[in-house]
C-alpha cells in the first residue's frame, strides 16, 4: 500500500464527524477539539485531494457530491475498524459494562430497578455514570447512553426506551392554583435546572419568552433538582414519566407540556455488534420497559 498517498487520519476523522453532524461545532465535541480545528483539518483534506468536500448551509455545512461519495466509503471503512478493535479490545469478558444516563434518568428509574439486574447477571461488572454531558460512545469506553431527545443522533443507533413528553412542573405549595396560559407569566418565578443543561432557556426561546431581567435558576444535579421541585423550591422541566403518579395526586402541577413526536428516553448504542454483556443490558431494559408499559 502506498502510505504516503493516504490523507491525514486526523482529517479523514474530522470530515467524518463533520459528514455525520453536518455541523463544524458538533463535529467537533464529537472529537474534542475546537470547531476552528475541525474546519482546518477538513481545508487540509480538500487541499490534499484536490476538490471541495463541503459547502456552507445555513447554519452549517452539506456535502457536495464528492463529498458525500467520500463520507459514504468512510463510515464503510471506520465501520470495518470499529468492529475489528470492538472485537480485539473487548475480547476479554472482565470489561465493566460501562453506563450513562442522566442523573434524573439514574435516580427516578435505573436505580430503582438495578438490583433486578445484579440479580439475574452476577458476573457482569457495572460502571455507572449519571452525568448530563453528552457521553462520546468510543471503543473500550462507555458502551451505551440513555439520552433523552427525539433519537436523532447521527453515526448511533438509538431504540426507544421510555415514551415522555418535556413538562414544565411546580409544587402546587408554589404556584398554587393560578391559572398559566402564557409561558411568560412563569418568569417571576425561581427556577431549577439540572447541572450542564440548558433546556429551560431552550424552552423559553421556543415559547417566544424574552425575560426582561436575570432569571432565578438554581443549577442542581438531577436528583437534586427533583427534591427541590417536590419541596417547592421553584419551577422545573422534567420527563413528564418520572412525576406523573404525583401530578395525579395534585402534589405537583403540569403548566405546560412540550409533546414533540418521537420524545422520550433512548437506548444509544453504537453501530454493529453487541458484546455479551452489553446485549443483555439491553434485553433486560427492553423487559423492564415494557412490563412498566404494561402495567400502566
């Protein structure tokens, strides 16, 4: 093979990452490097092969039709590595089955269920971390995600685990029984927000809502942010899953519901092969979803 006629490794990831998010910026926390970087990197592999891979659109980027022949044979190519060091480095069975999930997810329903699974798989090791941030999926890393969103994450497979809509919530000892038919009536109220979110200013955005002043937010971990809501501490956005029982109750009040199709909680895994223990992670997930689905 002629090595020296072969682009740049670096470059040939960054127009892969950039092909499957269409954006530099997201492209780039893919990799962990800067935007700026990402982009230089994709100039330089231009510049080596002599022809434009991606213009600018909108707010990002699209592939031009060489470029979109290149990400195509790419994702074949690192497809086919992934799956020969996925089978070099997790030849060993003693690999903790690594986890992430958000600390809302972790505490309202992973925890809750766990023992179930240390139960049925004594001889799988577990690593579990409860973080907001969004988890690179990497070989001999973290093995699956739970996020939450509309499944849509390019490069991933994403099977829907728990349907939820996004509900914006209060004590009722808070708000008590006020009426709310404009979201903007909620900014003189304190707000939570879980630690590394920011979904309540997204929200707001969406809604049209300019808050003339600083809003109160409180930023918490997930947990905390949940205790704080049942105490009345301020007005929240969560899974309407993991508070329905008490807005039935009435402990707690649904002001507004964000019912995107497809929202809720993803089982994100990547592309190809399951190793053993990742497999049986997600069956017994699967089970568990559906015998709360019917149950309820």
């Amino acid at each position: 093979m002629d090595w020296c006629g072969i682009p740049s490794l670096n470059g040939l990831k960054a127009f892969s990452a950039v092909a499957d998010t269409l954006n530099l910026s997201q492209a780039g926390r893919m990799l962990n490097v800067s935007h700026a970087a990402v982009s230089q990197q994709v100039r330089a592999l231009e510049a080596h092969l002599g022809v434009s891979l991606v213009v600018r659109h909108g707010r990002g980027v699209a592939l031009t039709p060489e470029g979109q022949d290149l990400a195509k044979s790419l994702e074949e190519a690192f497809s086919a590595i992934r799956s020969a060091v996925d089978a070099l480095s997790e030849a060993g069975s003693g690999r903790p089955l690594q986890v992430t999930m958000t600390p809302a997810f972790a505490v309202s329903w992973l925890m809750p269920r766990i023992s179930d699974f240390r139960l049925q798989h004594p001889d799988i090791e577990l690593m579990l971390n409860p973080t907001a941030e969004l988890v690179e999926l990497a070989p001999g890393g973290v093995d699956v995600a739970i996020r939450f969103g509309d499944g849509n994450w390019p490069g991933l497979d994403a099977e829907l685990l728990l349907p939820t809509t996004f509900a914006i919530v209060a004590a009722r000892s808070l708000v008590g029984d006020r009426q709310f038919t404009d979201p903007e009536q909620l900014v003189d109220y304190p707000w939570m927000q879980e630690l590394g979110t920011n979904e309540l200013s997204l929200w707001l955005e969406r809604q049209g809502v300019i808050a003339t002043g600083k809003l109160d937010i409180t930023h918490l971990p997930g947990y905390l942010v949940l205790d704080g809501l049942r105490r009345g501490d301020g007005i929240t956005a969560s899974a309407r899953a993991f508070l329905e029982a008490e807005i039935e109750a009435g402990s707690l009040r649904l002001l507004f519901e964000d019912a995107r199709p497809g929202s809720g909680y993803y089982i994100v895994t990547r592309r190809g092969a399951m190793r053993p223990s990742l497999k049986a992670f997600v069956s017994w997930l699967r089970r568990h979803a559906e015998a709360r689905q019917g149950s309820g």
